[in-house]
C-alpha cells in the first residue's frame, strides 16, 4: 500500500510525523506522504518542517516518507498561486481539498485545481465528466478514499475515472492511528467503488509513479 493523503499534528491529525511514519511502516506500507492541510496562513509554517522531518525519517526507515500538502477550502482563485508556492517550499506532492459532498467546500474547486496542476485531487465529490477529462489530459490522479463521509461518493469518481481515463489513486486520509489501512482493506475498498483488484493494481502504479 502507498497511502499519498494523510495528516499529522501540523494540522487536524493526532500524530507527529515520527510515529505516524512507524505506524504505518508496521501497517506494511510501502510508502507515506505527509499532506496537512494548508492555505494561506500556515503554508510555510508546515512544508518545510515535514521537508525536514522527512529527510530524517527516510535516513533510518523502511517505509519512504514524502513531504507534501493539502491545499483545503482555499477561494479557488488562490489555488494556483498556493500550488506553486507549495512545489517551491519542497512539496512533492499537492493535493486539493476537493468538492466532497460533506463539506461546503467551494464550487469551482475541482476545476482550479485541474487546472493548476495538482498532484491528486481529493475526494473530487460530484466531479464532472469535462472535469474528469480535464485531469485525463493533464495526468491528475483522482482519489478514491477510504474516509468515512468523504467515501460516499467513491463509486462516482470511480465511473468517472472509467469513463474518461483519468487516473485514479487510493488513499485513507489518515488523521489517527485507526485510519491507516493495509493492502487487503484498500482492496475492499477498491471493491465497493466498483471497480476491481486490476485497478487497485494500476492505483499503486499511479502512486509509485508520482513518487518516482
């Protein structure tokens, strides 16, 4: 399993890196990337440090640890300007808070995102087929969750990834120890999108490619 979407204390997570890195390194994880959420006030508070922290753990454990975040319920307007400020910080990878349907997350987020060259999108919601097709062509990946709430609509981004060949990923978006998961629950999870252990397969293609 690489798990690309989690969180520790730098934002809503109940974690420090060290041990969130350990935890999942005993969960079997091949690979972790840290991703709190960000925006405007804290973006160079939190990159460099999980930069840092990183740096250190990957000196002395299995499990790769990747520095990254999670650009969330910034004006999309804002998006573009965070993602490269981000990138310039040592993110490797970017996520969007995307159009969940439990949060009253901007409209239009989806598309600035896309649009600004993300990583992975985040639990994308209700995304569109042009906004699905758009992340196609750009290489984006969306994310099917294993996040309760967020998850509701997996099956959706599923039939939309199918649909137009948007690559997809899967991720827990951790915020404590019980959210990580090992690679036969990321199956289930696979399974109840609708899709099948062909895809999962492919999610963890995706994701080694966008740590390689």
């Amino acid at each position: 399993m690489i798990d690309l979407h989690t969180h520790t204390i730098f934002s809503d997570g109940v974690l420090i890196p060290a041990e969130l890195a350990r935890r999942a390194e005993v969960k079997g994880l091949r690979a972790i990337a840290l991703t709190d959420h960000g925006d405007q006030s804290n973006i160079d508070f939190i990159v460099p440090r999980i930069v840092d922290v990183s740096k250190e753990l990957n000196r002395v454990m299995g499990i790769r640890v990747i520095p990254g975040i999670e650009i969330t319920h910034v004006p999309p307007d804002q998006i573009k300007g965070l993602v490269d400020n981000a990138r310039k910080l040592g993110a490797k990878i970017v996520l969007v808070h995307g159009e969940t349907i439990v949060e009253p997350v901007a409209p239009g987020t989806n598309l600035a995102a896309i649009e600004a060259g993300v990583n992975i999108l985040a639990h994308p919601g209700m995304i569109t087929e042009e906004e699905a097709t758009l992340a196609a062509q750009k290489g984006i990946c969306l994310e099917i969750t294993a996040r309760k709430g967020h998850s509701l609509t997996n099956g959706h981004v599923a039939r939309m990834a199918l649909a137009t060949g948007a690559k997809l990923v899967i991720d827990t978006d951790t915020h404590a120890p019980g959210d990580l998961i090992d690679d036969a629950f990321a199956k289930r999870v696979v399974k109840g999108a609708g899709l099948r252990e062909a895809d999962f397969n492919r999610m963890m293609e995706n994701a080694a490619a966008l740590i390689a």
